[in-house]
C-alpha cells in the first residue's frame, strides 16, 4: 500500500507544468521591471540561463556526435525566438507579445510539409483562417501606449516575428525528436547564443542597483531555468495534450501580471484577437489528440 503522506506521481506532475507556466508567465513583467536595454536583458538573462539549464539538467549540456549541427540550428531558433521576446517586450504589452507569438502553430501549418513532410489537412486550413483573423486584429485602431510599452506597433511587429521563430523551434524539436536527438539540449545552447547575439550590445553596462541585477538572475534562474527543468521532469509522466493545455496558464497570466505590476491592459481589439488565436489552439490541440480510427490504443 503506498505511503499516506506521498504525492501521487501524476498530481505531483501537473503542479511541475502549472509551476512551469507561472515561471514563464512572469517573464513579461519582469522585463519590464529593470532599467537595464533591451539587449542588455536578452544577453544577460540568456546567459545567466544556460548556466542554470546546464546545472538543473545535465544531458542538456551534450552535443551528440552526429546531431551537433541539427541541435545548433534548433538552437538558433530557439536564441532568435528569446531576443525578439524581450524586444518586443519592450516596446509593446506584455499581452501583446504573448499572444502575437502564440500564433506559432500556423507557421508549423505553412512550413510542416516543407520541413517535416506533413500533410495538411482540411482542419488545418480552417485553423490558420481563425489564427490568421486574430493576429490581423491587433494592427487594428489605435494602439494603447504606455511607460512600459511605448512603441507599439514595432513590438507588434517583433512579436510576430517571434511567432515565426517559435513555430520554427518546435518544429525544430519534433525533428530532434524524431531522430534520436536530444530536446533539451537546444534550451541551454539557445541561451547561450542568444547571449553571443546580444554580445555586441551588452556594453556599457552602466550602473545598476541590486534591484535590476536580482530582476535579471530571477529571469535567468527561476523564468528560464527552473521552469524548463519542472517541465521535462513532468513530461515523462503526463501526455502531451494534457501538458499543452495546462501550459496555457501562461498566456492567462502574462498579461494578468503585466497589468498589475505596471498598470498595462490589452486594446478591445487586442484581447479579442488573443482570444481567437488561443481558442484555435486550444481546439486544435484537442482535436489532434484525437485518437484515430483504428490506432491501437496508447
């Protein structure tokens, strides 16, 4: 009989991915938080990761021989995909940036046959019309400005940009994924291009308090780090459908937390452009999670 006082191993899971999510919902309002540039937050905040990534998960250190070159490349999206995050963050809402970049999946719909031989299918089409019309939705009317986001429609641009990244990145480690290779590795490589990316803007540094330096270790350490380390240890108890929609707290709470740190709120038009374009997803992730007709059951 087990142990009274132990956690179920499958309870214990689904807190690892809903703390994951909190972790990587929190990074919008901290960005905003320090006074340091946007390139100086992207380098320091990636390289302070890799340190941790590579200490709370050891095989992400490896470069398999013969999958060095594809880890890199998937690297390289994933180092692209957290520069453009915090630029755009930068410039525009914390609501905006996360939900321009959730519009990942029609990307991997667009660019799926191409790189990864997969069909498309009717479904499919049906879902980038809906993503497509809620993306277009935030370049509508006036955009809301603020202290913390005063360029909108430049960061509305970035973070459509870091959509494509991110659809390249999963992409990136289905592909691993289905090779043999390792898919956490690219997380701390990824950091760690990412900090040579931003190199040649990261001096001078400047003078900052303690504040700003403790702003930066917690988005490397906790945001970065400690959320990738919570998520891999609880993907191999939990199906991928159910740790996809428990991932989804985090585009609830980005703008949430943005909005009572720094007074921030999404447009009308802005909320409901996210509101479409997570829906779809939501939808879509169910959907395909379907089983199949005639599929031995898992």
């Amino acid at each position: 009989m087990p142990d009274g006082g132990a956690v179920n191993p499958l309870v214990r899971a689904r807190l690892e991915v809903l703390g994951a999510a909190f972790l990587f919902s929190t990074g919008g309002a901290a960005i905003k938080a320090v006074e340091f540039s946007s390139w100086q937050i992207a380098g320091l905040r990636s390289g302070v990761a890799a340190i941790a990534v590579w200490l709370l998960i050891p095989s992400s250190r490896q470069l398999r021989r013969g999958k060095a070159g594809r880890t890199l490349l998937v690297a390289l999206a994933y180092a692209a995909t957290l520069t453009l995050f915090v630029l755009a963050n930068r410039l525009t809402t914390a609501a905006n940036t996360i939900f321009l970049q959730a519009t990942a999946p029609i990307y991997i719909v667009l660019l799926g046959p191409l790189l990864l031989r997969e069909r498309v299918q009717g479904r499919d089409l049906l879902f980038m019309v809906a993503v497509a019309a809620g993306m277009t939705l935030f370049f509508v009317g006036k955009p809301h400005t603020f202290a913390t986001a005063p360029d909108p429609i430049r960061g509305n641009i970035l973070a459509a940009f870091s959509g494509v990244t991110y659809g390249c990145l999963l992409m990136g480690f289905r592909w691993l994924g289905t090779r043999g290779g390792s898919t956490t590795a690219p997380v701390a490589w990824g950091n760690l291009l990412a900090l040579l990316l931003a190199a040649p803007n990261l001096l001078p540094l400047g003078t900052h308090g303690a504040a700003d330096w403790s702003v930066i270790l917690y988005l490397g350490v906790f945001q970065i780090g400690l959320a990738y380390y919570l998520l891999t240890r609880a993907m191999t108890h939990l199906p991928a459908l159910e740790v996809a929609l428990l991932l989804f707290l985090e585009p609830a709470l980005n703008p949430l937390l943005a909005w009572l740190v720094h007074g921030e709120y999404p447009g009308r038009w802005a909320l409901a452009g996210g509101v479409i374009i997570m829906a779809a997803t939501a939808i879509k992730t169910v959907w395909e999670s379907r089983p199949r007709p005639g599929a031995a059951p898992a």
